[in-house]
C-alpha cells in the first residue's frame, strides 16, 4: 500500500514470540474510519485509560504502529497544550492517511462526546429539578470533588520531586486561591521562573516521563520502526506557512463572522475568544485549565454556577472523549441562559454554543499536529520535558487542588457556611477518594455506583 508513492509499511524482524509468518495488512481509510468512530463512542477513564486502550488495539493487536512509533507520538503530544490522547489520534491518523486521515481520527475522537452531552446537557437544564436527578447529582457530586483531589495527588505524585517544585505548587495555589491572581499569568510566572530556576539549579527541574520505559516488541507493525516517512509526513517550509495560513483562516472567519453578526460583547463572540485561550493553556490535562475555565464561565462571565459546573464535570466524567469535552456542557448552558436566539430558542442557543466552544477548543489540537508533526517524524529524537513546562505542571498541582477546595464548599455547605455540613456528602466522597486511591477503581464505575448511592439516600426516612 502507498500513499503518494510512498510505502505505508514495511516489514521488521519479528521478535522471538511471534511468527515469522505473520501477514501484516494495508489498512484502508474506511477500516480506518470504523475504527475511530468506535474508539469515541468507547473511550472511557481518561487519558490514561485511552492511551492504553489505543496502544492495546493499535501497537498490540491490530499492529498498525510500533511500539516505538507510537511512543515517539505520545512524548510529543504530551508537550502540547490540550488533550494529548486527541493528539495522539490525530497524530496516527495523520501518519496513516495525511490531513484527512488525522482530522477523521480527531474529530471522531470526540463527536460522540458532543452528541452525548448536547443530549444530557438539554435533560439537564429541562429536568435538574426533578426529584430523581437531584437524588442522582447528590451522591456524584462528592465523587467528582474526590475525582478531582484525585487528579491534584496522582499529578503530585510524579512532578512534586523536590522542596522547590512544592514551593511551585504552594505558591500558585496561593495566588490563584486568596491572591485572585488569573490562570494565565500564574502560568506564564511559573514557565518564566522555571527557566530561570533551569539556569541556577537545573536538578531540580529535570522530572521523568512515565511513557519512556523500555520498549517491548510486538512484531511487524504496518509503521514500523524503520518504515520510512511518507511524503506528506515529510518536514516542508510551504507546508508550514500553508497549515499556519489556513490555521489562522480557520480561526478568524468564524470571529469576524460572530463579531459583525452578534458584536464582541455578545456570549457567543465571548465564547469564541476565551475557550481559544483555554486551548492554548491547557499544559498538564483538562483538570489544569478547569480552574482557568471555573473563573471565566463562573466568576466573570457567569454562564453557569458553582454548582452547575460540578454538575457539568460530572456528566463528563461519565461519557467517552476528552474530560474538557465539559466545554460543551458550558457552552450549553451559557446559550441557554443568556438566550442569544431569544427566551423562544433555548434549545436552538444551547446546541449552537456547544459545537462554537466545541470548535474553537480542539481547532489548535488539530493545528499543532498538522503543523509540527512533520519536523517531529523528521528528528525521530526522543522529546523531554522542558525546565519551563516542568514549572508549569508544578503550579498545576496547587491550581487543581484550588480548584477541589472549590468545589468541596460547595458540596459539603451547598447553602454557604451559615447553612448545615453535608456530612453525608462527606462520607460519600471520602469513599469515592479510597476507591479511587487504593483500590484504582475505574471513574466510570464510580459516577454509577455514587449515582445509586444518592438515589438510595433519597428513599431514607
């Protein structure tokens, strides 16, 4: 099979447990296509969980890429603001089939996501005060704040290696948490005082990367190790220029549409311009921009609450795709509640809002890997972490512990702290931590078996 010309695959020496024999075959671009859209309707658990779950099918079982093609990817979008397991697709799509190939496999990543949570978001704003779902949103509320406080250790855990990264997270939560300091210039602080602390005392700034262990052999693969790059994966100045071109069209005709249509201060031009900052800011998974997106849908702009936000991550956390498809869920609502179409056109808003954030969120995910994907196939060099991002992913922490402060007042004193403590809640979400916690208990399961524990409170006397 060619593309351009150019060889998709060849074979390798297989390894000692696997046969000589083995034929490895072409894969068309409507194999392909399935295969993408069955990935989005099933990657559940997060980014963890979908990396495995395409490194499962695609290294291991179908040996559409190998080991190390596959890992030379990830390193690379792991760098990256936004969704790396998005990129991820996108970048094997990409190298499979060109442009086409990566925006079917990135787009289908998360277009189920979208209509699952368009659906749940208009259930939501239609039927959130029906006993039932409040019963339901009861006990997954604490679920999600231990989620979350989750999110803020595991990512702990690998970063905070030294008394200096510490001092990195203490003092952003510090600052985005008494101080108000906004999420962008914590992280450009932390990026520029990681650099300078780069030059003074470069250990302390060196982390590992989990996904650069020793690599294993699971036979031929259709790209292979030494499979050589096809000519649209090829490094090209004109390309570059080209995709930065069409990147910058892709974006300004949709802005210049919404700000001659509804103006600059209308909700949707709004919407376009700060989920475009959320995208390029995102360093470090969804849970790092949640906090930057809790101040601006919450505080400032005041799409939705407190409390519909954690409503919000809740059903995110509970469908396939990206955890910062919760976009859709805010935009919903921010349509719905401003009513950009009218009080008569809830629905028509909330659906419009939702695929505008949608599109500006995930548009630079695309454009990275268009754009810098073939300088990366040209190198074939390992990708590290940089003094400056790994100061930025420090100040994470304390960002994303911030934000499960937050979130608890608002579970455990749902009426302020002159109402009464939610004990109940609280012993919901402590459980929820120690399954998460000790006994890895997949997101999913939990959302339903909290879910269940709410309704049942709800039928006590």
């Amino acid at each position: 099979m060619t593309i351009n010309d150019q060889p998709l695959y060849i074979y390798s020496m297989p390894s000692a447990d696997q046969p000589s024999n083995m034929e490895i075959k072409p894969v068309s671009f409507r194999v392909a296509f399935w295969y993408w859209l069955k990935l989005g309707f099933l990657s559940f658990g997060g980014p963890a969980g979908q990396i495995s779950m395409m490194h499962q099918d695609l290294v291991e079982d179908r040996r559409w890429i190998s080991e190390h093609r596959f890992l030379h990817a990830l390193n690379f979008t792991m760098l990256l603001p936004g969704p790396e397991a998005q990129q991820l697709a996108t970048y094997i799509g990409w190298l499979m089939h060109g442009v086409w190939g990566g925006i079917v496999a990135g787009t289908l990543f998360v277009l189920p996501s979208l209509f699952i949570l368009v659906a749940l978001s208009w259930m939501y704003v239609a039927y959130h005060d029906v006993s039932a779902v409040a019963a339901i949103l009861y006990g997954v509320k604490p679920a999600v704040t231990a989620i979350v406080v989750f999110a803020a250790c595991r990512i702990g855990s690998r970063v905070l290696k030294n008394p200096v990264l510490v001092l990195f997270a203490a003092a952003s939560f510090v600052s985005i948490a008494i101080l108000k300091i906004p999420f962008p210039l914590i992280i450009l602080s932390a990026a520029i005082l990681g650099y300078m602390g780069s030059r003074i005392a470069p250990d302390k700034f060196v982390i590992g990367n989990s996904h650069s262990a020793k690599e294993k052999s699971y036979g031929p693969a259709l790209i292979d190790d030494h499979t050589p790059v096809p000519e649209h994966a090829k490094f090209n100045r004109n390309h570059l220029y080209r995709y930065c071109l069409y990147g910058m069209m892709l974006w300004i005709i949709p802005m210049l549409f919404l700000f001659y249509q509804y103006g600059w201060h209308s909700a949707l031009t709004q919407m376009g311009w700060f989920f475009t900052k959320a995208a390029l800011l995102t360093f470090g998974g969804a849970y790092a921009v949640l906090p930057y997106v809790y101040q601006g849908g919450v505080e400032y702009y005041g799409w939705l609450t407190a409390t519909q936000m954690i409503d919000g991550l809740a059903l995110g956390e509970s469908t396939p795709g990206p955890l910062i498809m919760v976009v859709a869920f805010i935009g919903f609502l921010g349509g719905w509640t401003t009513e950009v179409f009218g009080p008569d056109k809830l629905i028509y808003a909330g659906v419009i809002a939702a695929c505008l954030v949608t599109y500006f969120t995930f548009l630079p995910s695309f454009l990275f890997i268009f754009i810098g994907a073939p300088a990366i196939e040209a190198t074939r060099h390992e990708i590290g972490f940089t003094a400056p991002l790994t100061g930025i992913t420090a100040a994470v922490v304390g960002v994303i512990l911030n934000l499960a402060v937050m979130f608890a007042y608002h579970v455990l004193w749902p009426e302020g702290m002159a109402g009464s403590f939610e004990w109940t809640a609280l012993l919901i979400g402590i459980g929820a931590f120690i399954a998460l916690f000790y006994y890895r208990v997949g997101i999913p399961g939990l959302i339903v078996v909290c879910a269940a524990i709410g309704v049942g409170i709800s039928y006590l006397p």
